[in-house]
C-alpha cells in the first residue's frame, strides 16, 4: 500500500494486550549522562532491549511505541500468548531493576490501533490511567480480565484488590536465570533482532538474584530523597526484605534533601 492509500483509510480497532509503562528515575539519569556519548548510548541500549527482546520473545504480532521514558507495547491475541506476554514483562522488569531502574505501568486487554507510526485507543487510555492512578510504586498493574486470561500465574500477586506483576522472588528470579541461555531462541535470532547474544546467566541460586537486586536498592534507599520517591523505592525493598528476611527500610537512618 502506497503512503497516500495508507494515509486515506480507515482502519478499525482491534482487541490486543496493552501495556503501558515509564522508567523511574529517567529523568535523573538523563541529567546524569549529559552529552557524555557512552551514557546517552546506555540509555537508548536500554530501551532497545525492551523494544527488541518483547519482539522477538511474545509468539505474536507486536507493536512498540517509545517516548523518552515511556514504552507502549501491544501485542495481538492467541491461544496461550497472553501468560508469555506477561511473563515477558515481569522479566523485563527484573532485568531493568538490575540496570538500576524501576518500572511502573499498567496492563489491559481491550481495543486499541498501533502500527509503526500511531498508537491510540481506549485500552491505551486504560492502561495509561492504571500506571498514573493506580500502580502509586515499581509495580506493573494488571486488570483483572488480564489475570483471567493469562490463567492467574503463579509471579502475579494481588494486594488490596490490585493485580500485579511480582517477578521480585527468589522463584522467578530461578526461572530467569535457568532460562537465560539461547536454548529457545538462537544465536541468529537475537543477530536478526539487533541484539547481542543473551549467553547464559552464571548458576547462582535464585535468593542470590534477588539478594543482588535488595543491594542496588540499599544505595538509593539511603541516598536524599523526596517523600513521594522514598515511599516508592521503601515500598519495593520492604516487599524483597521480607522475603530474603532481612531487616525493612525503617531500619535504615533516613538522608532527606533539606540536610544537604
């Protein structure tokens, strides 16, 4: 189809999984990097990796949006696809926390149009109004309609009527790490996607993961923070403390902005 024909149609929505998410601390990092080519060059690695790793990994047709911090993807609707969907996210968002950002979005079934060059719809408003009203901290909110079709997977957890991803367990981290090989998906395909070879994840026992994960949150944690990003960050290392039973945030002596 010519631009011109493309530009004059009319297309339709079509019923898709939706997720809507930003990265915490984006703008910081942002300001960090500076004009310094390596730092501007991790930050746009990074969104790559999420853009290309949910492409190659969700067996349908996918879609991904991108705005500074901001990822929209969508994905068509098949048998099966919405649990690997979701479980491609909750590894997203493990890998990122280790990269030292945090994820906060919502996820959502529903109509929505997404090509290459626009990105709009009801379940994208949706999916925008649960990551800005709902999600509050690092956490991926899910409707409940998601939870049903995705056969309420064992890494979503609900709290207060909220479905959410939970991939910040010692289970999940195992799953990562034992599945971080080329096994299911070769050499030449991440080569095709413009990735570089996952390899493999060294054999440490999942609670080690996460343990890893628990420590890059001690540093942001202690460092001078407004009450609104403390509690977010408080809430993530309280959930990953209880687990590893290690003492919570409060334990922690609190730096705020005014003392410095």
């Amino acid at each position: 189809m010519d631009k011109l024909a493309d530009y004059d149609r009319n297309p339709s929505y079509e019923r898709r999984i939706v997720a809507f998410y930003d990265m915490l601390g984006w703008r910081s990092e942002i300001a960090d990097a500076g004009t310094d080519p390596n730092k501007v060059g991790n930050l746009r690695r990074l969104i790559l990796t999420h853009t290309r790793v949910l492409g190659m990994s969700v067996n349908s047709r996918v879609n991904v949006s991108t705005f500074s911090d901001n990822v929209v993807i969508s994905a068509s609707i098949s048998d099966h696809n919405i649990a690997q969907f979701l479980r491609e996210v909750a590894v997203m968002q493990l890998l990122t926390a280790t990269l030292k950002f945090l994820l906060r979005g919502g996820i959502v079934l529903g109509d929505v149009y997404h090509d290459n060059e626009a990105v709009f719809g009801p379940a994208l408003n949706r999916a925008y109004d649960l990551e800005r009203c709902v999600a509050k901290f690092p956490r991926v909110v899910l409707d409940e309609e998601v939870v049903l079709g995705a056969g309420s997977p064992d890494f979503v957890a609900v709290e207060d009527g909220v479905y959410f991803l939970d991939p910040f367990t010692s289970q999940f981290v195992q799953f990562w790490l034992d599945n971080s090989s080329d096994r299911n998906l070769s050499g030449k395909a991440f080569a095709d996607s413009g990735l570089p070879s996952s390899g493999r994840l060294p054999p440490v026992p999942g609670y080690l993961g996460l343990q890893a994960v628990l420590d890059d949150l001690k540093p942001r944690l202690r460092s001078p923070l407004e009450d609104k990003d403390y509690t977010k960050i408080a809430w993530l290392f309280d959930r990953i403390a209880n687990r590893l039973g290690q003492p919570p945030s409060s334990s922690y002596p609190r730096a705020r902005p005014e003392n410095y």
